[in-house]
C-alpha cells in the first residue's frame, strides 16, 4: 500500500479484533463494530482497549465502523450514538465510519437516521485537531458503576465495580474522581497532561467531580469558541456537567 501510495496513511481494518492481532505495521487500524445493535457490552472495555493496546504496540492509531442506527429512533439514536463515539474517544478513538448509509435503498431518500449522525458529527468535529494532537491515551480509567448505560440499576452483583476490563483509579494518582460515574483517559501532552471524560450514561446526564493533587489550572475545551476556557478549581476540584452520552476535553497545568 505505501509503494502504491506513499501520501496517505496505510489503513486496514478488520470485522473481528483477534484478527488485528496479526497485523503489524499498519497505519491506521480499524474495527467494525455494530456497537448497540450486536452488544454494547464488548463496546465498553473489550474492543476499544484492544484496539487501544494494538496502536501501542505498532505506534498506529484506530478508527471504528460504527451502525448508523442504534436499533432506536430518535432522540435514543442519537445520544447512543454520540456515547459509542465519546467513550472510544477516551480509549484512543480517532476516527469513525458510520455503516451503513441512512437511506431507505428502495427510494434512495435519507432516513431519520441521517441527522442523529451529522448531529454526533457537529458534536466532536469542532475537536478533530486537538484530539489528532493527543495521540493515544498512556492510561484510561473507570469509576465504579450503579447503573448500566441506560441509566438502569446494575444487579448486586455488578453494582459497585468497573466495567469489564477497565482499571480503577490509582489511589495515589494525581487525578481522582470525587462524584459521577465515568471513564476518563489520560493524555501527556505538553503544556502539561489533558483528561478526556466520557459519560456512563448514554440517556442521562452525569455531575463529575474531579479532584486533582497538587491543585492545577484546569481549563475545559470550549466547543463553540474552539479553543480552552479556565474551570474554577476550589481546593484542587472541578465541577461540570456531561451531557447523555457526552464527552468533555480538559487541559490539565
């Protein structure tokens, strides 16, 4: 493929992620992934650390293949579409290919679908060069979780753990969640180290705390004004709300 063509980044991808494992020298690599509609379960934790761990190893990055449809109309389909791309976002997402196309094949007109994705586009567009700065997340980490994502209540069993193979906070670490339920990646870029935080919750709102030691500048990456904006920080913590299924960019001095 470089012989071929040497200006554009080598990109293979794959429909099953042990099937990855044998690459290794690609560029950009790429999951296809149905995320709600064929199990969200391996969307959280499985794939995209995978995928994470495979970009380490072969200083790449990773794209996804996402269903364009949720199986949910409407407002559902947007806000789980807009989770499925901050919560790869967090793990190292860089890129997605929504399949397939919302259109009815019959007619050729566009389905409904078709705006819950250029919605989720608008959303994250506005980030596309910082997040291509970042490069890959060194850490991500999981609160414990009391309810799936959905906002359900998790079982006895599962209430009050992180989502299958996530780490849990160091205790030690300079960053530590003081409220909320989310994951966060960690990003040493200079000036200083930036955290990408993703909502649990895919249809509900989430109030994070977080508490940093020793007390930083903390500074939250206005989508509109496309540029970072300081966060107070009383005793070390910020305060801010996710929005379902939301992510935010802060810069950490």
């Amino acid at each position: 493929m470089r012989t071929w063509d040497p200006t554009h980044p080598a990109y293979c991808g794959g429909y099953r992620d042990y099937q990855l494992k044998k690459l290794t020298n690609a560029d950009v690599l790429g999951y296809y992934d149905f995320h709600w509609r064929r199990g969200v379960s391996g969307h959280l934790g499985g794939h995209p650390l995978t995928l994470l761990n495979l970009a380490r190893q072969h200083n790449s990055i990773y794209y996804s293949w996402f269903a364009t449809s949720s199986g949910q109309a409407g407002e559902d389909n947007y806000r789980k579409s807009l989770w499925s791309a901050n919560v790869g976002i967090a793990c190292g997402l860089k890129g997605i290919l929504w399949f397939l196309a919302p259109m009815n094949p019959k007619t050729c007109q566009w389905t409904a679908e078709k705006d819950d994705i250029a919605k989720v586009n608008r959303s994250i567009l506005p980030m596309a060069a910082e997040l291509a700065r970042l490069g890959n997340p060194t850490e991500v980490y999981s609160t414990p979780r009391t309810r799936d994502m959905t906002g359900a209540a998790l079982p006895p069993d599962q209430a009050g753990k992180e989502p299958g193979g996530f780490k849990a906070f160091a205790p030690d670490g300079w960053v530590q969640p003081a409220g909320g339920e989310f994951l966060l990646g960690l990003f040493p870029v200079a000036p200083g180290k930036a955290v990408f935080v993703a909502n649990h919750n895919a249809l509900g709102p989430q109030d994070v705390k977080l508490k940093f030691t020793p007390p930083a500048k903390v500074s939250r990456f206005d989508r509109a004004a496309a540029q970072y904006k300081p966060l107070d920080a009383p005793g070390g913590v910020v305060s801010f709300q996710l929005e379902a299924g939301g992510g935010e960019l802060l810069r950490v001095e």
